[in-house]
C-alpha cells in the first residue's frame, strides 16, 4: 500500500475529528460569561420602604410555571401564600407571589440568590408590584422564613431573611420596626 492511499483511507476519520474539534473551538468561544449576582446589606427599614405590600402567612402551594405571570419567558416559580396579616399594602387572604427558576421536567432554571419557596412555611415577605404580579423585594432578601415548633403562637415565632447569614428577629420585633417605618 502507498502512502497516498494509507493517507486517504484515513482521511474521513481525520476530516471527523479536525470537525470535532473545530465544533468544540467554536461552542467554548461561544459560551456567555457568568455574572455574580452580590446582595448589598440593607435595613429592615430600606425594605419595607421599598416593598408595596409586607405580609404574614403560611405557604399553601408551590408551582412551576413555563411563564411568568404576564407571560415573560423562561422558568418561573408561583407561590401561593395564605395571608394572616397585612403590615404595608392592601390587605388580602390570599396571593399569589412569583420568582424566576424553579424546574419543570428536565429543565431547571437557578437564579443566584433567588427567594425559594417551601410549602407549608410561615413567611414574612415584603414584595412589589411589577410585571403582571408580585415579586420579592430584594429577591432572597424579602422573604423571611420560620417554622411554629409545637402549638406556640405565631407572635413566638422567629423569623430569618433568606439569603443572609443573620440571626433570626422575633416576629413582634420585625413587625415593630416594619410599622413604624414611613
């Protein structure tokens, strides 16, 4: 065997992978680069401040939805909260509260520091309008969560924002200092 014919027999498996790895060059040329997304600290004041509406309530149900609640694109997760009491806002029994990720079959969307819903929880969240419904003000940062161990009442109860390395506030506490605010 020749050369010429050693080389051409070899030619469509070289022609694969020069293919490969020119695919490969291109789709790492191509990846977006990835953003941190960083929380600035802000009071307990500056988010009822900036909130539309402060509630307390009990997570009912958690959904995933292909859309948001105008229709925006992309994964977004819908939660539905019973409402106990109204501190900011018009006061409601139930609403629905929404935030982008979640995940639907095989697709999953995460949004760095992203409030995340859990049935059954007791929330404090402070939210906005915008976009067709209401999203958590300061994203993880305007949902903060407890649990009522034992038959306690829900005045007992110690809540902590999501998202921070911070030690819980009693719940009278946070209700005080979210009042007062103008």
């Amino acid at each position: 065997m020749s050369s010429r014919e050693h080389t051409e027999r070899r030619s469509p498996g070289a022609r694969s992978l020069l293919v490969f790895v020119l695919t490969l060059c291109l789709a790492s040329a191509a990846v977006v680069p990835a953003y941190a997304t960083t929380l600035e600290d802000i009071s307990i004041e500056e988010l009822a401040a900036a909130s539309d509406l402060v509630v307390v309530g009990r997570i009912e149900h958690v959904a995933c939805e292909p859309r948001g609640p105008a229709g925006q694109p992309g994964i977004h997760s819908r939660a539905v909260i019973r409402v106990s009491e109204t501190w900011r806002g018009q006061s409601q029994t139930r609403l629905e509260v929404w935030v982008q990720g979640g995940r639907i079959g095989t697709h999953r969307r995460v949004v760095p520091n992203q409030a995340v819903f859990r049935q059954g929880e007791v929330v404090v969240l402070f939210a906005f309008e915008a976009g067709g419904g209401l999203w958590p003000t300061g994203m993880s940062r305007g949902l903060w969560a407890g649990s009522i161990e034992g038959a306690g009442p829900m005045s007992d109860l110690t809540v902590s924002p999501g998202g921070a390395m911070q030690v819980g506030l009693p719940l009278s506490e946070l209700r005080s200092r979210v009042v007062e605010t103008p």
